[in-house]
C-alpha cells in the first residue's frame, strides 16, 4: 500500500501557537494588576483605557523562551517610569533617582509580570532578565496580545508579542 | 537572626524588606547579596540565619548558589522569592534543599505564610 503526502504531517509539526491562542487581554490586566497591588501599592488601581503615549517612553521587558516565545514589553513615558520607580522605592526613594534606578524598577515590574505570563502559558519555558530601553520590534502583528492602561492617569502599555516571523501560509 | 537577601534589583531587595518589616519581622539583621556569587561568599562571611534569594540573576543563580552551598556542607536554611513559580522549579528547588519557594508578586501574608516557624 502506498502512501500520500497529504502535507498534514507537515502542516502540524510546522504549526506553532501563537499568544491569542493562549491568552487574552483580561489575563493579561489581571496579572498586572495583582503585579501593581504588591510591587506599587495596595491603593494602586489600573484603568483598563487607551491614552496617548508620549514622545519620549521607556520600555522594559523580559523575553519567554519555549513553545511560546517573545517578550513581555511595558512601556510608558519616562516621567510615568520615574513616578513608579519612586512608588517602588517609596521612602528609599533618593532626592534625585539615578537612570540605573529608573532601569532597575521599571525592569522588575516587566519581571514580575512577565513571570506571571510565562505561568499562564504552556511550558517549559525560560525566562530572560529584564531589559530597559527601547521595545523590541514585533515581528508578527497575528502574535500579539496588548492592554493600554491609565496609571495615575497617565498611559501606559502592556504588550506579550511574539519574537518570530508569521508562518509562510499555505496555498 | 541574621538574614541575608540575595536578589540583583536593588529595588526588589528594598521591597523584600519593607514586605518583611509588614509581616511583622522587623527586629532582624539584614545583609544584602547583588547575585548568587555574592550571596555564596556572604554566608561564609557574614553566617547568616537564613537566605532570602532570587532565583534568576546574573554571574550565579539562585539555585546554583543553593547547590554550590550544599555541596560545601552548608546548611543554612534557604527559601526562594521569585517571580517564576512553575511546579518544575518548585521541584527542582526543593529537590536541591531549598525550605520553600515564594513566587513574586508577594505581600506580607505570603511571607508570613510560608516564614513563620523559620524566623524566630
């Protein structure tokens, strides 16, 4: 008996999931807000509303690495990622907070969050250590889940966006 | 009681902190550790009562520090405050003699959950 290549085979070892398969924006204000409560303070609510960011943001994020992989990226403007580095500090705050302060909280809020994202997806996965600067591109607009929050008022996002190209799709 | 925190955020060591001071063990003394190879060096010098530690950091991580101390012989009680908290890794960190596995975000019910009885 022969057999033939119906390209199913193919097809499912070429499939991957993508983040909307696995998550979705509730899950993902969920875990910021339980994030928000113990790193920023317990009065500390996020309005799950769009803003308009401003021209100067900073981003922190961590990388998943496994089935699922890309980052977890937050971004906010600059002045927003000092108001939480001080709220993180709170009375270790110094008078004037230094870049690597700056670096240093904004990069373990995206740390905490993106440990909680990388529990909710499939596993075994491995989690990088955090990163602040500019965003990490996203390179497959389909592998993206994202939630715009107001903080204290002011804009802030939360984007879990896959790091690999679409899959070429099949004719 | 002497306790040692190792994490490589500054801020997380200061929030480890003011998380212990709210859960009420606040008359400690407290020496901090910048990754898993400070920490290591730390309890030699400095013998703490227990180790507070991250699990992933630059240079070593946490569960390399636990298993580098127990190789040496140290038994010092050792938990994890983490942000990952996979069943593996509980296993894992258990497996190599860790107490027990805080997984961040915390507050100071977690930490009085699973550090009574280990702090005095």
């Amino acid at each position: 008996m022969t057999s033939t290549d119906t390209g199913q085979r193919r097809r499912l070892s070429d499939s991957r999931p993508v983040i909307t398969d696995l998550m979705d924006e509730a899950t993902i204000l969920s875990v910021a807000e339980e994030a928000w409560i113990s790193l920023v303070g317990e009065e500390e609510v996020l309005v799950p509303l769009p803003g308009d960011l401003p021209g100067d943001v900073l981003s922190s994020w961590v990388d998943v690495v496994g089935p699922w992989t890309g980052s977890v990226v937050l971004t906010t403007g600059r002045a927003t990622a000092e108001a939480l580095s001080r709220a993180l500090l709170r009375e270790a705050a110094p008078e004037v907070l230094e870049l690597e302060d700056i670096e240093d909280a904004f990069g373990e809020i995206a740390n905490v969050v993106g440990g909680s994202v990388k529990a909710a997806l499939p596993g075994p996965s491995a989690l990088s250590l955090p990163q602040v600067g500019h965003a990490p591109l996203v390179r497959n607009p389909g592998d993206v889940c994202r939630v715009d929050v107001l903080w204290r008022g002011e804009p802030l996002t939360i984007s879990v966006q896959g790091a690999l190209p679409p899959l070429p799709v099949s004719h | 009681m002497k306790i040692l925190i190792a994490d490589d955020s500054r801020v997380m060591r200061q929030i480890v902190i003011r998380t212990l001071r709210q859960a009420g063990y606040d008359d400690h003394d407290i020496v901090e550790a910048e990754d898993g190879a400070d920490a290591l060096a730390k309890v030699g010098s400095e013998s703490p009562d227990l180790v507070l530690s991250d699990w992933n950091m630059p240079n070593m991580t946490g569960i390399e520090c636990l298993q580098a101390l127990r190789a040496q012989g140290s038994q010092v009680p050792f938990g994890f405050v983490t942000s990952e908290g996979s069943p593996e890794m509980r296993e894992k960190a258990a497996n190599a003699g860790a107490m027990f596995l805080i997984a961040k975000p915390f507050n100071e019910d977690t930490f009085k959950e699973h550090l009574d009885g280990v702090i005095a």
